[in-house]
C-alpha cells in the first residue's frame, strides 16, 4: 500500500479509488478521489471533481462512505 506512512501516523487507510472530501474547501469543491502513488508520502493525492489535483494533509481528509 502506497500510504502506509500515512495509515500509521493519522491512523487513516487511504486508498486509490476512494472518495474524499477536503475540508479545507467548502461545498463541491472539496469532493473528489484519492489518487494512486509512488513511495510512501506524506500526504494524500487528490483528483478533485473540478479538474484540479493536488497534495492534501490528511488531516484534513474525509473518506466518504462508498455507495
């Protein structure tokens, strides 16, 4: 797994795929999907419904509840 640093410093398992909301930003903006990496970072890679993607702290990512 990709975000193992991550799953043992937050306690949070992120995973490509899953669905996330930043809570930095409000609204529709913050949703989108986690994104596969490389190594073992230090943040989580968000694809977001807009178009952007960016480096998110963990801290403030929610995973959403799959359907």
């Amino acid at each position: 797994m990709a975000y193992t640093y991550i799953e043992r410093a937050y306690g949070k398992r992120f995973e490509a795929g899953q669905r996330i909301r930043f809570t930095e930003y409000k609204g529709e903006r913050g949703l989108g999907v986690v994104r596969g990496v490389r190594g073992d970072p230090q943040y989580v890679r968000g694809l977001f419904d807009d178009g952007h993607e960016g480096d998110c702290h963990p801290g403030s990512v929610e995973i959403l509840p799959s359907n």
